[in-house]
C-alpha cells in the first residue's frame, strides 16, 4: 500500500524530472545562441521562483490563520450556496417598514467594511512577503538588463515565462498543497 509520505514523493520526482527536462531544452537552446539561452533560462527561472514564493506565502498565511482559528466555518456551504443572502431562513417573517429597511442596510455595509478591512489585514502577509517581493524584484531586473543590453528577445522570453509558470505551478502544488 503506497503512503502519503510515498505518494509526496513521487509527485515531488516527478515536479523534480520536469524541472530537468525543461533545463535541459532550455540548455539545448545555446545551440541556437547565447541571447536565446539567457532569454529562456532567465525568464522561465523568475516565472518559477514567483510561483514557488507566492503559494509558500499563501501555505503559511493559511497555516497561520488556521492555528489563530479566524477562519471559521458559520454556515453549511451547501446552505450558503443554496441561500447566500438568507432569503429563505426559517425565522419568523414580519413587515419591515421603509425605516428599517435603512437600518439593516446601513448595518450590513459596516459589517462588510470591518469584514474586508479584517481580510485584507489577515492576507496583508503574503502580499508582502520576502519570498513574493524578491523573485518579482529579479524578473523586473532581469528585463531590464536584457532590455538594455539589447539582447531581450520577446517571442523567447514570453512563451518561457509561461513554461516557468506551469512548471512552477506543477512543482508548487505538488510541495505546498497538502
């Protein structure tokens, strides 16, 4: 019987071979020449550490939000997609009037606000995080010397920022998701 532990780690070797391989066709391409070489190899390496850094920063904000417990389940999702705004509730039905009306909706619009502050307050931390801010700070200046230097090549550099994306994806799910 394979265990989880097993199953990691053969989907980690598998992120791993096609990591390599595309390495490998990215090292095939100094064979074309060298501003091809260094168009593919630096912009799928910024696309995958971006990638990489940003779901390690969405892994731990969760991680943290779970350990504080403000993620909290109020409602049964199969309710809250049936009914989102309660329309249906089993309480007792009276006529609200014109006033009240006005009331619940000025209630409502504060409760949202504090929601979204509290939101972005508790995801401010992997917006911000060392490891998001330093692989995006690397491909803007990655562009920039290549652009400089004369040597960008957007129609290598583009489709390789894709392939670095997907390759990071691939590899990041397989590490950071549970």
């Amino acid at each position: 019987m394979i265990t989880k532990k097993k199953m990691t780690k053969m989907t980690i070797q598998k992120g791993t071979k096609a990591v390599i391989a595309t390495e490998l066709i990215i090292l095939a391409t100094t064979l074309v020449s060298v501003n091809v070489f260094l168009n593919a190899e630096l912009s799928f390496l910024s696309a995958f550490l971006i990638i990489l850094g940003s779901m390690f920063s969405y892994k731990k904000t969760i991680a943290n939000r779970l350990k504080d417990r403000s993620i909290t389940q109020t409602k049964d999702d199969y309710e809250k997609l049936n009914d989102p705004f309660e329309l249906y509730d089993e309480e007792d039905e009276r006529e609200i009037d014109q006033v009240d009306i006005k009331n619940i909706i000025k209630e409502e619009k504060k409760r949202l606000k504090a929601d979204n502050y509290n939101n972005l307050k508790l995801s401010a931390g992997a917006s911000f995080s060392i490891f998001r801010i330093v692989p995006y700070i690397f491909l803007v200046i990655v562009f920039i010397l290549l652009s400089h230097s004369h040597r960008l090549i957007l129609e290598i550099f583009l489709p390789f920022l894709a392939v670095g994306v997907a390759i990071g994806y691939v590899n990041a799910k397989d590490i950071f998701i549970d």
